[in-house]
C-alpha cells in the first residue's frame, strides 16, 4: 500500500514538473521504490530521476529536487530528502 502511494506522489510531481516546464517532457520510467540497504537512506528510496537522466539529458540531483518541491506529501510521511546522486529518499512518521 504504501508503496503504491509513494510511486503514484512521484509520478504525479514528475507530471507536474513536466507541465510546468521544469524538468522536459519525455517519457517517464516506471517507478520503482524499494527499501534502502541502510537505514539513513530513509525508508523508501526511488531512483526515478537517475533513470529520467538520460533519456532527459538532464542533471539527475536537479530533477530529483524539481519533482521533490511538487511532492505533496501525505500525513503518513515525514519527509521527503533529495540524495546524491538522484534519488528520493522518503521517512515515513
């Protein structure tokens, strides 16, 4: 359950940075999220922007932070943390 939540607040950010003109408009990965190896990594980690990079040419830290400032995060998560070298690593409460 939770997992499905976070890929579709990703998708819906990564949309939303796209129709803003943010981060450009290609196809977007599947996403991904699975449970870091260590537990400073957060709870959840998606690695989307690093898969968006290539086919974006783009920065992956920079569409890592352009979909994570569109992230509207519900109760159930404390927060939602950009980490080198393009991932999204979210805390849950």
């Amino acid at each position: 359950m939770i997992k499905e939540t976070i890929a579709s607040l990703v998708e819906e950010a990564a949309q939303s940075a796209q129709a803003d003109g943010s981060i450009p408009a290609v196809a977007l990965p599947d996403i991904s999220v699975e449970r870091p190896q260590r537990p400073e990594h957060g709870d959840y980690a998606v690695n989307l922007p690093l898969r968006l990079a290539r086919t974006a040419r783009a920065n992956p830290l920079e569409l890592a932070r352009a979909i994570a400032a569109r992230i509207e995060a519900p109760q159930t998560l404390e927060s939602v943390e950009v980490a080198a070298p393009g991932f999204l690593n979210f805390r849950l409460k």
